[in-house]
C-alpha cells in the first residue's frame, strides 16, 4: 500500500523522499506537479503515515490543504517569486507564508486560508473542582455565567468554529453545563468535555447521553493510591472507572486520559501504559508540567528534567502495539526528541493560541490554560490580537527553528516555559543549541 500511494505521488508531480531510520518523509513539489492531483493522493498519504512518521511538505501553500496546514512548511523570511492572493488577507499564516509561486497558474480556486478563524474555541467553565491534585494549576473559585457561555457559543458558529470544548475546574461542577451542551449540539459543535469524571454519575450519564463527542479524562493514577496520592483525595478510583464506562454509555465515541508527568511515571512508563490500557482508553495524553515555580516548590514529583522528558519520549516511541496510542500532548521542542519519538509527540499547535483559545473562566479570552496573556471578551476580537498576530509571524524565533522543517508542528516549544527563562518570545528552555 505504501509504495502504491508513493508512486501515485511521484507521478502527480510530487518527490517523496522516506526515511525510515529518521521517520520521517520529506514531500517536495516538482515545478510541473498538479496541485489538485496531488492534493487527491496527499490526501490518503497523510492518512496511513502520519501516526508514525513526521511528515513536512514544501514548494506549495498550506492553503492547498488548510486542515492539513501543520504538514507544510518552508523558511520564513524566503525570498522568490511569490504572489499573495486574496484569500492570504484572512489566514492565520499571514506573515509567515510567503505566499503562492507564481510558476503555479490556474490553482487559486483551490485555495482556502488557513484558520480564519479558531478551530476550536475551549470554555473554562470554572475554577473549582472536588479533587486536589498536585499538578494543578488554578483552583480559584472563578465560575463563568451561563449568559457569557452562551454568547461565546453562538459567536464561535457564527465565526465557522467547528468543535468547542468545556473544561474547569471541574465542568460537571457547573450548573449550566447541560444547557450550554444542548446549546452547542443545537449550533452543530463536535463538542469535547475535559473531566476528572468522578461525578458522571448514572443520573448524570442519562442527562447528558448524546451531547458529547469526545471526553478527556484526567489520570492522576493508575490504582487507588496512585489516584488517592494524584488527586489528593482517597477513595475515588473506583467511581473513575466506573465512570469511563458510563461515559461510553453515554455516546461518547472518543474516551481519551491525560496524565501530568512525573518522574515516577517516567520510570513506570510500561506499568501505567498498560493500566491505561486496561482501563478502556482510546489514547493517552502525556503533558510536560506547566507549573509555576511556587506549584513545583509544593510538587516536586513534576520537576521535570529534559533529560526525564527524552527517556519518557524513548520508551514513548517504543511502545507495544495494541495499547492506548501514547503521545506527546503539549509543546516541547521537537528537536530535544529522538528522531523515532517525534512522531508521537503534537508539537504546540493546540496550545498558546496558535489554533484555537480559552475563555477564561472571568470572561476574557487567552491563548492557553496557563498563559497570563489575555486578549479581550469577543472571540473575533481576540483572534486578530495584536499578541497573537505577533506570534503567528514567529519572528522572533530563533534562526535554528526559521530553517527547521519541523517548525509548523514543534512552532518553537511552550511559550510558558519560554516565559518562565526569560521572555514569553524567548527560547524555550529545552530546545537544541
């Protein structure tokens, strides 16, 4: 199957180039290459390899391929012959895209910006929770009204946002998260629900049966006193697993876990992969800590090394098939990886604002859970921030990250933690000098 669609792409007019012991393939279009033949094969390409291969395009604008965009890349400041069409006016890469070659004639219809608006639009419901756990990053007592809730809702569909997310604290805390679901189903949102999961109880369950596509299940641990030690409550592990199959009764097709990484788990990697598994997971979430320093004072488990981080990233990529796919969930620079965990790792387009944004839970937007950076109370508002805009153009990157292929998926590590060295445009702590 591999060579078929290969072959299929060199006769389109694309190079393929695969390296096996690097995982990855470099795609590059020919001069000749018909964008929408090879959009056709691109298509199925990305499909079947991208799990397991970092895949980069170059020589074409990610317009040809907008929910595709993290696979094109090319060095920002190039200079050659490009033009920018209309559709350049509305996309998210302005700035850093150099535009349409001009050699390309005919494809213009083609083409459709890239993120004009957020592909997803997070709701931090509230800032309480039933559980205690020592990786958390705020439990002020915040609670969002219904009304602001709401409004962000119908100002998301009206932009063309097409999934939502409803987070906490705990959202099932919330009084108004069954009417803000039914909200979002009504508006046609594929709608997510980050959740420790202790209270989807079965009453709970019936309520909402069908008005959730995909829960994220926070995993503090993978036993009564992990979970007990994790979560700074004992006794809840049993209603958690229960729970994760209500949630499956429920109509939720995508079940996913989120773990915090410590350094125990670092050196039980294969203990808790298992469990994981065991549990009915579709996917396993890793997050590198974004703590404060305050928070690490009081959690120290969560110091995380760069060193801890690339041995978790090894016994990540060597991972059994048939379990829970692991992955690298939030930003670290995808140069500090080994070649074969770069893959399992997505890099920080779903973090510091680059395609999506939070609500906070006081009614302003931010590009992150963590990020002090707050951009406005309306969502067209925040997304043509003067913050965001700067960022996006990414030129205050380091030259190593400019010329990096990998660059529109790694899009230069965590700005947290770039922020905590220094400068929240400054290098991230862990990238490769």
């Amino acid at each position: 199957m591999l060579e078929e669609l290969l072959r299929a792409a060199a006769e389109s007019g694309l190079e393929p180039d695969l390296d096996l012991r690097a995982r990855a393939l470099k795609i590059l279009f020919a001069p000749g290459a018909a964008p929408e033949a090879a959009r056709i094969i691109l298509y199925p390409l990305l499909a079947g390899l991208e799990n397991n291969f970092i895949i980069t395009v170059s020589r074409a604008p990610a317009c040809l391929m907008p929910d595709a965009f993290e696979h094109f890349t090319w060095p920002l400041g190039v200079k050659g012959s490009f033009k920018h069409i209309p559709a350049c006016r509305s996309c998210a890469l302005d700035g850093r895209c150099p535009g349409l070659n001009k050699t390309w004639t005919g494809a213009a219809g083609l083409l459709k910006p890239v993120l004009p608006a957020p592909a997803e639009l997070v709701i931090e419901l509230n800032k309480n929770c039933n559980l205690a756990c020592r990786a958390c990053f705020g439990r002020s007592g915040e609670e969002l009204p219904v009304r602001a809730a709401e409004k962000a809702l119908r100002e998301a569909a009206a932009l063309g946002v097409k999934n939502v997310r409803f987070t906490g604290g705990e959202p099932l805390l919330h009084p108004g998260l069954e009417k803000l679901l039914r909200l979002a189903r009504k508006l046609n949102f594929y709608t997510l629900l980050n959740t420790n999961a202790v209270l989807f109880t079965p009453a709970r369950a019936r309520a909402l049966a069908g008005l959730i596509d995909n829960a994220l299940v926070s995993l503090p641990g993978v036993d009564e006193a992990g979970h007990a030690a994790g979560s700074g409550r004992a006794g809840l592990f049993g209603l958690k697993t229960a729970s994760i199959k209500r949630l499956r009764t429920a109509g939720v097709e995508v079940v996913r876990a989120g773990t915090v990484v410590s350094k125990p788990l670092v050196k039980e990697f294969a203990r808790w992969h298992k469990a994981v598994t065991a549990l009915g997971f579709d996917s396993w979430e890793l997050y590198r800590p974004m703590m404060t320093t305050e928070a690490l004072a009081a959690a120290p488990e969560f110091k995380i090394t760069r060193r801890d981080f690339i041995e978790l990233a090894k016994r990540t990529a060597a991972q059994k098939t048939g379990c829970a796919r692991a992955v690298l969930a939030n930003p670290v620079p995808l140069c500090c990886l080994p070649a074969a965990a770069r893959p399992f790792a997505l890099g920080a387009r779903f973090d510091d604002g680059w395609t999506r944004l939070v609500l906070d839970a006081s009614g302003s937007y931010k590009p992150s859970y963590p990020s002090k950076e707050f951009l406005g109370g309306t969502l067209t508002g925040a997304w043509k921030h003067s913050f965001l805009k700067k960022t996006r153009k990414a030129a205050w990157l380091p030259l190593q990250c400019k010329r990096c292929s990998m660059l529109p998926v790694c899009l230069g590590g965590s700005r947290f933690q770039a922020e905590a060295a220094g400068s929240v445009f400054g290098a991230d702590p862990w990238m490769s000098r």
